[in-house]
C-alpha cells in the first residue's frame, strides 16, 4: 500500500484513485513558509534601521551624528519600516538582509517571549558584530567567551555585580562616593552634559578600581580609543596590532589598579573571587570583565542626564519625588523614573542574538548561526502594546511584576538579562537623587512638552539643565 493522499489507498485497479466510500482524513496542512523581505524593504530596512545603529557608534556613540539623528527623527523613521514589515508579514519573524547577512528580526510578542526564554547555549549572546566589536575592547570578558569558560567567567561576573540582589553588598560605600563627587554638579544655575560626564567617570573609576583611579584621565583616553575601534568592528584593516598593544597597556594598567582596590571595589571583589585563584584561574581573567563595567556603568551620565530633563518637564512628578529624596532610603520611585527613563530612551535599542543550533519559529526552521534581533526600543513604545508608550508614566514600574513585563526590556529577560541592572539603577537614582536634594530642576534643552508625544532620540551631548536653589 502506497499512501498518495492523507488516508486514501492505491490498488492495480483504478490506480491513484481513491474508493468513493473511503473517509478522506484531514486535509495536509500547508507547509509554513519563511517571511523574506523584499528589495524595496531590505533596503528601506537598512536605510532607517541598521546603517543609523552603526553610524552612531554601537560600543561609543558619536555626539554629531546622534544629534543630527536627533534633529531628523530617525527613529521615527525607523518604527515606521518595522510597523509596515509587521502589517505585511501578519507578525510573523521576517529575515531582513542586514549589514552583514541575514538577519530575523521577531516583530510579534510571542517570538520575542520565546526570544527571552531559549537558554543562551542556544541563543548566544554574541553575533559576529558584536564579537568583532567587543574583542578589541574586552577579550576575555563574558561576552567574546563560548562554552564552559563563558558560564565560569558569567558566574563570577554576575556574583561581583550582585546581579540576584536588589542593593549591592557594596551600596553604602558607592553611595559615599557618589555623595563625594555629586557636589561638583550642583555650582551655579546651569548643569551641562560635559560636566555630568566627567563626573560620572571619576565615580565609575572609583567603583570599578578604587579612589586612586579617580583622576587617571589616560586610562579614559586609552578606553576611549578602543570603544571607538570596536565601533568599525575591525573593519579598518591594518588597526588590529595597534589596537591590541592599547589594550594590553590599559588592561595592564586596570590589574595595577585592581591589586590595591579597596576591598568593596568591583575589581577587587572579582580579584578576591575564589574562582580567580582555582586551578587553571588564568584562563578565567576575573579582573578582565572590569573593562565592560567602566563601558556600561559610563552609560549612568545619559541616564541622569535624561530623568532630570524628564522631571524638568514633569514638575508634578518632581514635587512627588521630593520627600523620599530627601529622606534617602532605596528611593522606590525615583527608581521608577530611572526605569522609565530607559524605557524610552534605552541604552540597548536592539538585542541581538546568534543561534547555536536549529531553531523553530511560527513552524519555520532555521539553521544554526541565524542572527536574531528584536528591535527592544521599538516594541518598548509600541502604542499597539503599551499604554502611554510615548509618554513619561514612572507610575508604570511601581506595579507588582513591572519589570518583568517583556513589552518593556531596557535589561532584557531570561539568560541575557543584563547582571548590572540593579547596580546601574542604583547609581542613576542616587546621582540623580544627589542634584535634586538641594535644588530643583526648573528647565532644561532641548525643551520637551509634556503634552505631546516625547521624541525617539535625544542628544545628551548637548544637554543643558537649569537648576534653582529650593
């Protein structure tokens, strides 16, 4: 017997021809085929979308070309192409031909729940991009690392950042230190980015490798230098041994620093790590994931930068911050406008995965080494999704289970959540919380209506605030 159709039999007699009394089963469901953009859209999609994130600079952002994108509302731009990939692919993940290959990009919230819950054995965290970027700048840290020696370097990392805790081990030195250099900000009516930024680098310095780094502004060249050579992703041939002798004088120089950090210091702590002096510890580099945390905790000055723009706009918001600000504490609600804040403008607009073997998604298969990428800052407001969603609402993260909430990932969920989530929200909501006890932010620029939908982008470099003594 020969099965030509779903329950139907062949015989020598009338061969292929099914019995008039035979039932004819359910019909064969049709094969789900994968959604492909189309030229007309790869291009608009690399126009609005891919080429922007590169030109602005993915481990450095570029001040010039930001604030020019700022000015054009790129990011429009940008929602416009992916809600009109969504309306003609029904939702379905669309491979969009990016800047480097193809590319599945998840537009609907049931591919992007199933992005956070895959394991990062399966979906890696570091696509070619990202790896070609980071290992100029991080070689041995967690995200330029594979297999067991990734999971090793990963728990001792997410153990020094207290990545389970809601307060770090370390908060009430931290916040010693923030209250040491926060006065530097608030001399004169007028706060400016620069001044915020270099602030803000003297207390990573001192979080990250202890007080006597505070002032070593070479090393922030060096680091400088090879954030902006991890933005061309070894693109610019003949740059690779330079870039490497850089970052063997500015690893040196952190180990040196690392040695003598206080003990509450994010180096020493990985230093003193039982796993950095276990057999074979050479390989983990505990100390060398402390170049990821002076480039992500430099991120806090556009954090601060923002939710005091925000709250100059908000002035009711303010007035309500303003008894647990000055009664310190975990600051419940200005935390909430730090999470907000980067709800809106988040620091990570897109997350982008490898896959390390065949996936499945809407029935589709695909083969191992697929990049995956959800567009965070789009579906984060996504006023299909999300209420308000181009509004300020601090509310929104004070209800049970908000940041668990995957319309709204400015850490991302599951294996990839980011582990220094608490302790970057903490230093935002403390520097922050430092400005406003003593005086109020009564304008800023550029100016925001509260009234109407706030913008894709805004330019920290060129961020004034207005402060009065209160």
């Amino acid at each position: 017997m020969t099965e030509g159709f779903a329950g139907t039999e062949s015989t020598t007699e009338g061969a292929g021809v099914p019995r008039q009394d035979a039932d004819p089963g359910p019909a064969a469901l049709p094969v789900p085929r994968p959604a492909r953009a189309g030229r007309a859209e790869t291009v608009r999609f690399a126009a609005t979308h891919t080429l922007p994130a590169f030109v602005r600079g993915a481990f450095q952002l570029r001040p010039r070309v930001v604030a020019a994108y700022a000015a054009l509302g790129q990011q429009a731009w940008s929602d416009a192409t992916l809600r009109a990939l969504r309306a003609r692919h029904g939702g379905a993940p669309v491979e969009v031909r990016g800047l480097s290959g193809p590319m599945l990009v998840l537009l609907d919230h049931a591919e992007v729940r199933r992005f956070y819950e895959l394991p990062v054995r399966t979906l890696a965290m570091d696509p070619p991009d990202k790896y070609k970027g980071l290992s100029v700048l991080e070689p041995t840290g967690v995200i330029c690392s594979h297999g067991d020696i990734r999971e090793a370097r990963r728990r001792v990392n997410d153990e020094v950042l207290a990545a389970e805790q809601p307060v770090h081990p370390s908060c009430r030195e931290f916040r010693a230190v923030i209250a040491q250099e926060a006065p530097a900000l608030v001399h004169g009516s007028e706060l400016a980015f620069p001044l915020l930024r270099r602030t803000v680098a003297r207390i990573v310095r001192r979080m990250v490798l202890g007080d006597a780094a505070a002032g070593d502004e070479q090393l922030a060249r060096w680091l400088f230098v090879l954030r902006e050579e991890a933005n061309w992703m070894r693109m610019r041939k003949g740059r690779a041994a330079a870039a490497e002798a850089l970052y063997r004088r500015a690893a040196a120089r952190v180990e040196e620093y690392a040695a003598r950090a206080e003990p509450h210091t994010l180096a020493a702590l990985a230093r003193s790590h039982p796993a950095a002096s276990a057999p074979g510890s050479t390989a983990l580099d505990a100390v060398g994931q402390a170049h990821h945390w002076l480039l992500a905790l430099d991120a806090v000055g556009q954090v601060v930068a923002r939710t005091l723009l925000l709250l100059a706009a908000h002035p009711a918001e303010q007035d309500a911050l303003r008894a647990e600000v000055d009664g310190g504490g975990e600051l419940p609600r200005l935390r909430a406008c730090v999470r907000e804040t980067l709800r809106l403008f988040p620091i990570v607009p897109d997350l982008v995965r490898v896959t390390r073997a065949e996936t499945e998604w809407r029935g589709v298969h695909y083969p191992a080494g697929t990049a995956v990428l959800v567009p965070a800052l789009f579906h984060q407001r996504d006023p299909e999704h999300v209420p308000a969603a181009h509004q300020f609402v601090p509310a929104r993260w004070l209800r049970p289970g908000a940041e668990q909430d995957i319309r709204m990932a400015p850490f991302s969920h599951g294996g990839g959540r980011c582990p220094g989530e608490h302790l970057g929200v903490l230093t935002s909501a403390e520097l922050t919380a430092a400005v406003l006890r003593g005086h109020r932010v009564t304008g800023g620029r550029p100016a925001l209506d509260p009234c109407r939908p706030l913008p894709g982008t805004i330019s920290s470099s060129r961020m004034r605030l207005t402060l009065a003594v209160r």
